[in-house]
C-alpha cells in the first residue's frame, strides 16, 4: 500500500496566517511558529495521549475544545490557543491536579525544576478550586539509584511511553482506576524486582514532576535532564 504525501495547508492560529503538512498536529505547527500552548503530558518524539487537557485550543465555528497534541490541521481551520474561557479551563484542569495527589512544592525535589509548578506560576494558580482529596500512596524506593512517589504523580504516562516506545522494555504501565490509579513495574512488583526494567533512568528523566527523581538528592536539587531522551529520538530519526 503507498502512502499518500502529505498535502500542505493553509489556516489560522490567533488571526495569523499559517502552512504546514496536512498530517502535523495543532501543537506541532504552534511550536513551529513560536506559539505557546501549556502541555504536560506531551513529550516530543513520543506519541500524543492528550490525556492531560492543558492543550485543549477553541477552533471557531465549534463549541467543543480540542486537543491540541492530537488533532490534526485542516485547512481554513481558525484556532484560538488563548482565551478567557481557555484560561477558565486551564486553572480548573490545574486544580484538578493538584487536588488529587500531595504536590507540597516546597519539600519536593523538583521544586523550582517542576512543569506542574511552572504551569500553575504562568497561568497565576495560587490555590486550589476543588477540595483536596491527598489519597496516600506508599513511596517505591526499592531501586538502587531511584524513587518513584505516586504522591507527586500526575499519570502523565510519559515514563510508560518512553519505557515501550524509546527503551523497549515496556516495565510499566497504569493500574487502577480514578483517584486509585498509579504507575506499576510488571505485575505491581517493587521496582528492584521488576525483570523488565532496564535500570536506563529515562522514565526519571522525562517525569514532569518530582514523581520520580533520583536517589541522594534534597529538595530543589532534582534537575531533569530531559535533553538526554531527545537526542536519542533524534539520533533514530535521523538514521
């Protein structure tokens, strides 16, 4: 079967005139063109879930909010990646989040390293606008060089995509459901246990948060060397 070229087109995105290949995302051509939309599941060179709902853009003419990670572009589109109603939307998503798990930041790893941080500073969050739920998890930190707290995971998947889609060892994955949910290795194993795990560290380093992070750090030491994925996805691409 060939595969068709892709075609170029043409639309807008914030009343600006915009081409690209008919089989980029909205968020693909935005970063291109210099344009802003908040992630935190993305990661570049991993497929797109859209599971966080940070991207979500208007498209006029539709009342629906899309993702900006996984919806192509089409011609004639008109997109708008800044609004108040998209503003509304962001703080509550955020708030959501931090609801959900234990995200004290000044006792975290990662703080002032942290995406869900930066978020929350941009879009100007100072407090939650649901109740806190904080449903406690136990830390894994039976691996020898790291620690994964459930507490402080917002179920991105980026650690279980780069472990399948970049590592090939697929070692973790979701259990659970709701609130309840939270990354296991193979069968629920503790991390040392696990015989699929690799011990390569970039589920730690893709990790948005202070989720996962390495041992023998202190709070606000933990600094996410995300290039190291990157340039691997782009060394394989480039071959």
């Amino acid at each position: 079967m060939i595969k068709e070229k892709a075609r170029v087109k043409t639309f807008k995105i914030n009343d600006t005139d915009v081409t690209a290949k008919s089989d980029s995302s909205i968020l693909e051509v935005a970063n291109e063109h210099g344009i802003k939309i908040p992630t935190l599941c993305y990661f570049e060179g991993l497929s797109e879930v859209g599971s966080c709902r940070m991207c979500l853009v208007e498209v006029k003419g539709s009342d629906k909010l899309i993702p900006a990670c996984t919806s192509k572009i089409k011609e004639g589109m008109e997109v708008i990646t800044n609004s108040p109603k998209l503003e509304s939307h962001r703080k509550m998503v955020l708030s959501m989040i931090f609801a959900e798990r234990t995200h004290t930041c000044s006792v975290c790893v990662s703080n002032g390293n942290c995406e869900l941080q930066d978020q929350a500073i941009e879009l100007g969050l100072e407090h939650s606008h649901v109740p806190y739920i904080h449903k406690h998890f136990e830390l894994d930190a039976s691996h020898k060089d790291y620690v994964y707290d459930p507490n402080r995971c917002i179920l991105c998947t980026r650690c279980v995509r780069v472990c399948d889609e970049v590592e090939g060892a697929h070692a973790l994955d979701i259990f659970g459901r709701g609130i309840d949910a939270k990354i296991i290795h193979d069968m629920d194993e503790p991390w040392a246990n696990s015989e699929s795990c690799t011990s390569c560290g970039k589920c730690v380093q893709v990790c948005p948060t202070g989720s996962l992070f390495e041992k023998g750090v202190s709070s606000a030491e933990m600094v996410k060397k995300k290039n190291i994925v990157t340039n691997l996805i782009q060394m394989r691409k480039d071959r």
